[in-house]
C-alpha cells in the first residue's frame, strides 16, 4: 500500500481552528458609548451554527441606549457533544459502518463527532489491514509491484454514507437560512410597529401592555443573518429608549433599578477583569461572549455612572480581544509557515528528475530520497485550511507521478533489457561486417556513429552484458588498428594541420595585445585567420575536440573585445562549421538545410501566435502593461532568430 493513504484523510479532517475573530467595533464621535456593538467573532461549526438557539435582549421597563451591549451579535452556543462511549478501535470495517448506518438515524448535529471518528478509524484499520496483507503476500514470495490493495467494496460504501451525512447537513444548513430570513422579516415587521407606537399622538401609557408584547415576541424570535444584526439592534434599542423615555414611571422605581442594575454590571466588570488571567484565551473569549449577553438584558444605569462603567467593561473586553485576536495571528503564521514549507517540499519533489533513471539501484536509491521526503511532510502541521487540500493534492500528484513511474519501470525492466539486448547485438554484427573495410574514411564515421549510437542505449542482463560489449569493441578496435596501419602518412598530415591550428590560436590570442591598429583592422585581421582555420584539414581524432575548443575561447574573447554581435558570432561559427560539411557531401547540407527549414517555420508560427495574443492584452494597469512589454520583448527576439537563420539557409544554398 502506497505510504500516502492515511495522509490525505488525515488532512481532510483537518478542523478550521484560524476562525478570524471580529474586529471590535470602536464607537464614533457624537455616539453614545453604549450604543456601539461591536462584534462578537463565532467560530462553531457549520451544523451547531444552523440549530443552535439566538440569545436575545431581556428588556426593562424602561430603558436607554446602555441598554445596547458592547457586542451586539447573536450569540451562537454549540450543543454539547458528549464523547462516543462505544469502543470503535474494537470494531472491524464491516462493523463500523454499520454503526455509521445507525447514527445516520439521528439528527446531524448530534452524531458529527462520532462520523469524524469513525471515518478516521475506517481508514486506519483498512491501512493496517493493508499493511498485514501485504506482509504476508511478500513473505510468500510475492513481487512489490504484484501486490493489489484491498478492494471490497467498504470504502466505497463508507463514501456513500458520508456523502447521505453530508447532504443532511447540507439540507439543515438551507434550512437555518431560510428560517433566518424568515425571522429578519419578523423583526423588521415589529420594528415598524414600534416606530408607530413611539411617533403616536395617543397616550402612550396606553401602549405600554401593546410595547411589552412587541418585546416579548422580538425574544420569542430565532437567529437573522448576520449582516443584518447589527442594523437590527441599533432600531430595537433606539426604538426602545424613545419610547421608554416617553413613559412616567415612578422615581423610586427607576431609581432602584439603576442600583440593581449597577449591581449587576459592576459584578459583570468584576469576572470580564477575571478573564485576563484565564490561560485558555478562546474558552475566556467565548465566555466574554455570555458576559456580553448578560450585559445586554441587564438595564440602563444612572447616568453619572453610565459612562464610567460601560468604559470598564470596554476596557476588561478590550484586553480579551487583543488576546484572542493575537492567540489566532500566531496559528495563522504557524499555518502560513507550515504552508511555505509544504510548498517548498511540493517543489522539490516536483524537480525531482527521475525520467533518466534506468536501473534498479537509481531507483531504489530514490526511492529512499521520496520517503524521506513523506516524513518530512507528516512532521509539518497543518496549512491554512482554504490552502490545506490544494497543497496536499499537489503533493500527491507529485508523489503519484513518481511511484507510478517506479512501478512501470519495474514492470518494464525485463522487456527493456531484452529489447537493449537485442539492438547491442544488432550494432555488433553492423561493426562485424564493417571491420575489414578499407574505406577508412566512411568506415570510420559509421563506426563512431554505431559506438554514440551504443551508448545511448540502456543496460542489458548482467549475464550478456560482458560478451556482448567484448564482441562489439573488438570488431572496432580490430578495424581502427588496420586504419591505423594503413594511415600513417594522413596521420602525418594531420599532425603538421595541428601545429597549424596551434599557430593560429596563439595569433589570434595576440591581438589582444594590439594597440596601433583600429579595431576595424583587428576585426579584418581576426576573419582572416578564422579564414586560414577553415581552409586548414583535420587534426588527430584525439586532439580534435581540445583544439577546437580553445580556438573556440580564443575567438568568442576577441569579437567580445571588438563588440561584435552575438548572431554575427553564430554565423562565423555556422561558417566555420559549414566547410566541414560540405566536406561530407551534399546530403549533409541538404539535411542540415531541412533541419533549419523547420526551424524557422516553427519560429513563425511562434511569432504569429504572440502577436495574435498580445492583441487580446489590455495595458489599462501596471500588470498588464508589463505583461505585454514582456511578449514584445520575446516577440523581437523570436525575430532576431529568424532572421539569423534565413542568412544560414542562404549560406547553405550558395554552398550548394
């Protein structure tokens, strides 16, 4: 079983703990203090989110704006969840979906822990089993690449079932919402009501029994969507203390409840101050949350003491949301390092070359490498969750693209070897019947050509792998030793042609020491030697490559000097190079002729497709315009190339 099978369920269930908490909302000028909400951050999930119920404003008989609370946000409770008491590691796969089948019976919200749980356990004991099945196939002899995974149909019956959970939340989901504008509708429509009671002409006494019930409905209704809330209580308050205001209610009354309720804020300040020291800051911003709530329904104060004790318990909310929105920036650069690394990891194994590899020790020693890097992966935490499944599903692909690539080669290194058997053969019985060749020339070309050709291909059995290579080398090295003895006076000849070359490249190395003659001049003296070169023959096989080199260096050095133009190089090159292929034949250049006629034919199409895409590009922002500066950029140099190959057809046809 592929090492990667728990990974990716294990960065499925991957919960959102990076939750953004809310931004306290700071009162503007001019506003009562009390009067601001800010919000309060929910971090539930989705499903407790749906049902859980809206805790709603008690109101006084009288109130004001402190009635509004610090946070003025429904208030979202998660139902309790108790741990699952049955034993799911004893359970078998088969068994464990049964279960599933059952709690699939409940309501959503009560069974989503137990689902997680068990889709965990599913997949870690079909590892395991995996694991032992594997076990026993290799000890009976069994090959790694022969071995199938279990297949029995229970995964995808697990997927089924979790895709029946699934829609269930999702239908419970659609219908919180509904229900949630439903309510907005309702608490608009009181509202409006309470509107017309406060602007009434009549008594308002008369309307206080009518007020109380409007209240009392507007608590008697659930959640609205939360864009909303906010709107919603700064009316609800409003309208509350105008019409409250309006009411004469007994001095003594009003007087004893500013003391209660000063009572009770005073007691709310007290535990808000307590909550700094919890060390657990989302269990201490969650309960600031029930303060907020309890403040809210609690009523207005006197006045002398409004303001000083709403900036108490600002002040005390204040130090529990920096911590709260601190404790969440440190988990998100946790998640965003974590993510840099996953991505630098996906790189490396992304570049990962691994096409060349063509023995069984190349890849079992890449193997080791892959694996390492599987267990740097599993030692990485979680990235950030909107990231989590792209960056693990590029890090599969990468690692898919490996092992599959291992197990073709496994199950093709039998036929390779055969196959690369077969041509070494073919190759030997070309240079057994070219050995006693006395077309040295020709003979010698083929033969150079046949030992590149060998080298190309891969290896062979370790059994055939000695003979074969003897019988090739001898056929080669027989011919060549005949050339050698039949050749002397060439090699003479070639010889002397390497003195010459030697000569050259010191001259054209000394005109970098010229002083008294323009660079016009130089430049004449330097295409001349490179004349002399090309008119002077070959030098020994041995030497050819090192000579060529260093004349190569001495030349490149002196046209950097003079400014030439790098195409300008090329072709000189091209010319060099063109004499020793007229020397082959004209096949040669025809072919060579062919090859550049392709060339230049794909470079116009090239050059066609950009200049067909630049005219989609807008240059209205800066990205745009650099993006279409950059094709244009390309677009010239695709000329450039062009242009440099129609002059060495044209060398070639002047040849011909």
């Amino acid at each position: 079983m592929d090492p990667l099978e728990l990974d990716k369920d294990a960065e499925i269930v991957n919960k959102d703990l990076t939750q953004q908490p809310a931004t306290e909302i700071v009162p503007e000028a001019g506003d009562t203090m009390d009067n601001q909400p800010a919000e309060i951050a929910q971090a539930p999930d989705e499903a407790a989110n749906v049902v859980a119920a809206e805790t709603t404003v008690v109101e006084p008989e009288e109130t004001d704006a402190e009635s509004v609370p610090l946070e003025a946000v429904e208030t979202v409770e998660e139902p309790v969840q108790e741990k699952p008491s049955i034993d799911l590691n004893s359970m078998s796969r088969d068994e464990l979906l049964a279960y599933l089948k059952q709690l699939l019976l409940k309501e959503v919200i009560e069974i989503k822990e137990e689902v997680e749980l068990i889709k965990q356990m599913f997949y870690k004991k079909l590892k395991t089993e995996n694991e032992e099945k594997k076990k026993i196939f290799l000890e009976n002899g069994g090959e790694e690449i022969d071995y199938q995974p279990i297949k029995d149909g229970m995964d995808d019956e697990l997927k089924l079932l979790l895709s029946e959970y699934k829609s269930k939340k999702a239908t419970l989901i659609a219908k919180a919402e509904a229900d949630k504008e439903n309510n907005l509708l309702q608490k608009q429509h009181i509202l409006e009501r309470m509107k017309v009671l406060v602007e009434s002409n009549d008594d308002v006494s008369s309307h206080i029994n009518e007020f109380r019930e409007l209240q009392k409905k507007w608590k008697s209704i659930g959640q609205v969507p939360q864009e909303h809330v906010k709107d919603l209580w700064k009316s609800y308050a409003s309208n509350q203390e105008a019409f409250w205001d309006l009411i004469k209610i007994n001095n003594e009354l009003r007087e004893y409840d500013f003391k209660k309720n000063l009572e009770i804020k005073t007691a709310i300040c007290e535990t808000a101050e307590g909550l700094a020291e919890e060390e657990d800051v989302v269990s201490a911003f969650h309960q600031l949350q029930k303060l907020h709530d309890e403040w809210r329904e609690t009523g207005p104060v006197a006045r002398e003491y409004r303001e000083e004790i709403w900036n108490r318990f600002k002040a005390a909310s204040a130090v529990i949301n920096r911590k709260h929105q601190g404790h969440f920036d440190d988990i998100r650069k946790i998640e965003e390092d974590n993510l840099v690394a996953k991505t630098t990891l996906c790189e490396k194994i992304e570049a990962f070359d691994f096409s060349q590899f063509n023995s069984y020790k190349a890849w079992d020693e890449a193997t080791k490498i892959i694996m390492a890097w599987q267990e740097e992966w599993r030692a990485i935490g979680f990235a950030p969750r909107k990231m989590n499944h792209k960056i693990f599903d590029r890090y599969r692909a990468a690692c898919d693209a490996f092992f599959n690539a291992k197990a073709e080669f496994y199950k093709a290194s039998k036929n390779i070897l055969n196959e690369n058997l077969e041509k070494k053969k073919a190759l030997c019985e070309q240079a057994e019947q070219l050995k006693d060749s006395t077309d040295w020339k020709e003979t010698s070309e083929i033969l150079i050509r046949l030992q590149k050709e060998w080298k190309t291909i891969g290896p062979v059995a370790k059994k055939y792998s000695d003979e074969v290579w003897k019988r090739f080398i001898s056929a080669c090295d027989y011919f060549f030793e005949q050339k050698q003895k039949n050749t002397a006076g060439q090699h003479t000849e070639e010889l002397e042609n390497l003195d010459k070359k030697k000569e050259l490249i010191a001259n054209i190395n000394e005109l970098d020491t010229v002083t008294d003659k323009s660079p016009a001049d130089v430049l004449t003296i330097l295409r001349e030697y490179i004349a002399v070169w090309n008119e002077t023959g070959h030098v020994p096989f041995r030497e050819k490559d090192k000579i060529y080199k260093e004349y190569r260096t001495a030349v490149d050095k002196m046209f950097e000097k003079l400014n030439v133009d790098a195409n300008q190089r090329r072709l000189d090159t091209f010319k060099s190079n063109l004499k020793d292929m007229s020397t082959k034949g004209e096949n040669k250049l025809l072919r060579e002729r062919e090859k550049l006629m392709r060339a230049y034919e794909h470079l116009k199409s090239e050059i066609a497709t950009y200049e067909n895409n630049i005219g989609f590009l807008s240059a209205t922002n800066k990205k745009g315009n650099g993006l279409i500066k950059d094709m244009e950029r390309k677009i010239e140099a695709l000329k450039e190339e062009a242009r440099l190959i129609e002059q060495k057809i044209t060398l070639i046809e002047e040849s011909l």
